[in-house]
C-alpha cells in the first residue's frame, strides 16, 4: 500500500501542511519581527518590547496548534472514522516522549481498534500505558467495552463500577460511558435494557455521528 502523506496543519495531509505546521508560519513571523526591528528607529528598551511582542505572538501560535491538533482527534473520534484516528495519535507518539501525552495516544490508539471491533487489539495497546485524569476515563470506557466483548463480562462490571458509575463531566466522555454500559448489558444477557439504551444512544443529538451509527447497530443486532 502506498504511504500516506504525513498530517500537518489541522490534521490534513501533505508536505504543504506539515511545513506550514512546523516551520513556515514560525519563519515568516520571526522574518517579520527581524525586519520590524531593524527598521523601527528605536532604542534598545523599544526593541527589546518589540521582542517580546514576538515571543507573545509566538507563544500564540503554538497554543493554536495545539487546539487545531486537538481538535482534529476530536473529530476523528466524533465520525468514529478510526484509520484517522490512528493516524493522528502515531503522529504525535512519533513526536513526543512525555509519559503522560504518550498514554493518552495510546489510549486513542485502543479507541480506534475498538471502534474497528477489535477489541484483543485494545486491550493490548491499554496495557501499554498508565493513563491518568481524562485520558483514564477514556481507556475505562474501552476497557469496558472490550472485556465485555470477550467474554468477562464479570471483570467489566467491576472495572464499571470502580470507574464509571458516576458519569463524566465531559460530554463526550459522558456518552462513551453510556455505549460502554449498554455493551455490558448485553455481554450480561439483559438485552431489554441495552436495546433500550442502545436507542437511546442511537437517537441522541450530542452524541457523534460514529457514536449513533455504532449504538444503532448493536440495537438492530439485539431486535433482529
């Protein structure tokens, strides 16, 4: 198969992308500042405000990129389209080697395994990693819903309980908790229960269009 292009600006594809990203919009700026400063007319105090001018605009940009990277998983995770999913987490593991971004990743990795359905896949990359704040309640969700779908139905449960019983803050999160526990009704055997609450997540308008299509398949599994 051929390689895809690497993501860069925003999560879209393509060298273009990846140095408008990295290196061409910092470049221009610092460019910009170089010549503002050189052809001002001002004293050293002058120059050294318009320097930190530039370290504020700066500083900016890379929050900017942080929110359009964020954003861009957000997304992926929304549409439940998991080969993009994957893409955008080996992209930032590829590029950082913070513990705690590197769990995170992987805890995204697992998600787009489970929403391929495999869940083996899933529980392989959680072990991989010691996720905390969010992130944990993230990989509770998966791990949930992954132990249900191979048969511990049991150890699902008391991962639930421990971990999920009050829900979420995040909406998001909130709602994966939701799929997580109608999984784990089913696995149960208490098919009235998660059809229900399957077509309640099937119906919801907060939830992502991956999350709907997802909840609407395993209740037409349940009726069928």
């Amino acid at each position: 198969m051929k390689p895809q292009p690497r993501i860069g600006f925003g999560g879209k594809r393509g060298l273009g992308w990846v140095l408008l990203a990295s290196w061409l919009v910092p470049l221009m700026m610092t460019a910009a500042y170089i010549v503002l400063i050189a052809t001002s007319e001002v004293d050293a105090t002058g120059a050294a405000w318009e320097a930190i001018a530039f370290a504020f605009v700066v500083v900016l940009w890379m929050i900017f990129r942080v929110l359009t990277e964020h954003a861009a998983m957000a997304r992926a995770v929304d549409v439940g389209d998991a080969d993009h999913v994957i893409e955008l987490a080996d992209f930032q593991l590829s590029r950082t080697r913070r513990v705690r971004a590197r769990a995170r990743y992987h805890v995204y990795r697992a998600l787009a395994f489970d929403i391929r359905g495999d869940a083996a896949a899933a529980l392989a990359e959680l072990d991989k990693c010691s996720p905390t704040g969010t992130a944990r309640t993230l990989a509770a969700t998966i791990r949930v819903s992954a132990l249900a779908e191979t048969g511990h139905a049991a150890d699902a449960r008391k991962l639930y309980e421990s971990e999920l019983t009050v829900a979420p803050r995040d909406p998001q999160l909130a709602i994966l908790a939701r799929l997580a526990e109608a999984r784990l009704l089913r696995a149960e055997g208490n098919e009235p229960a998660a059809s229900a609450l399957f077509s309640k997540l099937a119906d919801n308008v907060r939830a992502g269009s991956g999350i709907r299509s997802r909840a609407k398949a395993y209740s037409l599994k349940l009726t069928a």
